[in-house]
C-alpha cells in the first residue's frame, strides 16, 4: 500500500489537514455544490484548512492528492477536471 493511502478508521484532524495542504499549491474543498478553489503560497490559510475538515473537526472525504491539487469532498465536475485532466 503507497504511503499517501490512509485506512477510513483512522481519524486526520487539523494537524494532518496542514500537512497536506504544505504538499499541494491547490486546494479545492466541496461541500455539496459549493465548491471553494484555494491557491497555497506560503502555506495555507485557516479558511482552507477550515474547508477542510467536517464538523467533528476531522478531514473531510473523500481527500485525494493527484499531483499539486488537493481535492477534499465529492464534486463529480472538479474530480474530472482534476484527474482526467
């Protein structure tokens, strides 16, 4: 199993978010149809790492790193447009 695949069971929170975030210069969080674009110069805000994570303070899901871009939540259009390119 590569090092970036993480069991459900296991909970990220806020510190994990930060660190995934330092890795990426994009950040797209979905919540619903709202759909926020973050771009990470310096490190991320705490508007993007707020976007982040779900109520319970966990990262939200599904997260996926596909090169510099890190989607957070489910948005069909911005996961094509991620991954296919």
């Amino acid at each position: 199993m590569p090092d970036d695949v993480v069991p459900a069971s296991r909970k990220l929170g806020r510190a994990d978010a930060v660190a995934l975030a330092a890795k990426v210069s994009t950040v797209i969080a979905a919540k619903g149809k709202k759909v926020t674009t973050f771009r990470i110069v310096g490190g991320a805000s705490d508007d993007a790492i707020d976007a982040m994570l779900g109520p319970t303070g966990n990262l939200r899901s599904p997260t996926i790193r596909a090169g510099k871009i890190l989607l957070v939540g489910f948005n069909e259009e911005q996961y094509a447009d991620a991954l296919l390119g």
